[in-house]
C-alpha cells in the first residue's frame, strides 16, 4: 500500500506506543486520526510532533470500551478525513491484577478496553474495507500473549485474545484486507507499576537491551507496505520469548 494520502485511525494516539506510531505514520505523509479517551493533551502534543499540515490530522475523543462511542468516532473521522484505509488498534490498559484480588470491575474494564474495543472497531471498519477491495489492520499485542504473567493474568488473557481475533480477522476479510499484529517485549516501563525491573527485563533478552517505541512503529509500517503478508504475529522484542 502507498502510504501518502491515506487515512490512518490509530487508537491511543496520544500516549506511549500509540503517540510513536501516530507520529511515525504521519510523518510518512498520511492523514492520521488521533483517538484519545482521557489524554487530550498527549493527542494535542502527537499533533505538534508529526508537523505539517494540522488540516490532514484530527484529535478524536472515544471511551472504546462502549460501540455506541467506537460508531461515532468512525463517524466523526470519515466526515472529516473521509475514508478509513488503514487501522491501528493500540489502545489498552496495564495494571497488575494479582490471583485471588481481581475484581469483576477490573476484569470487565481490561477485556472490554482490550479485546472487544479492537473486535467491534475491526467489524465496522474492516467490512467497509471489503466491500472497497483494500485495507489494512494492525494490531498491537504483547509478548505474554504467549508467556503470561502470573500478575496480570487478566491483561494477559486479553492480549492472547487479540492474538486469535487476529488470525480470524485476516481470514475473515481476505483476500482484500490484510490483518497482522506487532507483539512488543519491553519497551517501557509499566505505567505506576512498582514491580517493574528495567535490569530484569535486560537480562531476559537476548540483546541485552530495551526496545524502543519507533522499533514498533517501524515493525507497523513494514505490514502497511507488504502486500503479501495477513495473518502474522511478529514479536518484537529483542529475542525475549525464544531467551524464555
């Protein structure tokens, strides 16, 4: 796919992983659409970062966790940057959730934001991508899709889900869309965690180093302008899930 021009919706643009792609992609001369929930500011500040032309981008606000908010924001962005060529589902929320004191709340707030958000987006646009002939789905992931932590076993569940409504995505629109997902190790460390270990998580690569944000947004437009790969998980992580 020929990026330049096009449309881009990507979901929590305006923070972490999100704000790298957004920029990323914008920079490479597409037309971004910059969800945000809460971080209005993080959205306003990928804005300025990208540069260019502020009339090719827009700031869209969503809670995703809720269809009736993902209909309008589609809604919102095709009235003003037309149609949706591309789709970047990267929002999600990280917290420990330890066995034994998971809430009810916690579990529907992590599957909802995680997993149906990312269903119900894919759904709505994905089929006007069919029935255009061209599209192109990405979604972020994680390594402990396929190495879950005891601690976030919730978090993890949904990601492993991701994993699966990937893989049927790109069957279930082919052969006109092509579904991937870029599965990150460790880029950043977990927001308001205490258990995070920057010296662990260096040891359980095989490089020996953190990842970068624009490591995952250089592995995004690798799948935007490959025409021939759908249904793929590349991690994205230093060599951690073969160091495990």
């Amino acid at each position: 796919m020929d990026l330049n021009n096009r449309t881009v919706l990507v979901t929590g643009a305006g923070v972490r992983l999100g704000q790298a792609i957004a920029v990323s992609l914008g920079q490479q001369g597409m037309n971004v659409a910059l969800h945000y929930h809460q971080s209005l500011e993080g959205a306003k500040e990928t804005l300025g970062l990208i540069g260019g032309d502020f009339k090719q981008h827009g700031c869209f606000q969503a809670d995703l966790r809720q269809v009736s908010e993902i209909e309008l924001l589609i809604l919102q962005i095709e009235a003003q940057l037309g149609q949706i060529d591309v789709l970047i589902n990267n929002a999600a929320d990280f917290f420990p959730t330890p066995l034994g004191e998971v809430s009810e709340s916690e579990w529907d707030h992590l599957i909802s934001l995680n997993l149906k958000a990312p269903f119900f987006l894919s759904q709505l646009v994905g089929t006007a991508m069919l029935k255009r002939g061209q599209g192109k789905i990405v979604n972020i992931v994680d390594v402990a899709a396929e190495r879950p932590w005891p601690q976030f076993l919730p978090y993890c569940a949904s990601k492993a889900g991701l994993v699966t409504l990937t893989k049927g995505l790109a069957k279930a629109l082919a052969p006109a869309v092509q579904v991937n997902a870029v599965a990150p190790g460790t880029m950043l460390p977990p927001p308001e965690s205490s258990s995070f270990s920057h010296d662990l998580a260096i040891e359980r690569s095989l490089l020996k180093k953190m990842g970068q944000p624009d490591d995952i947004a250089k592995a995004v437009t690798y799948f935007l302008e490959n025409d021939f790969v759908t249904g793929t998980v590349l991690p994205v992580d230093g060599g951690r899930m073969l160091a495990s």
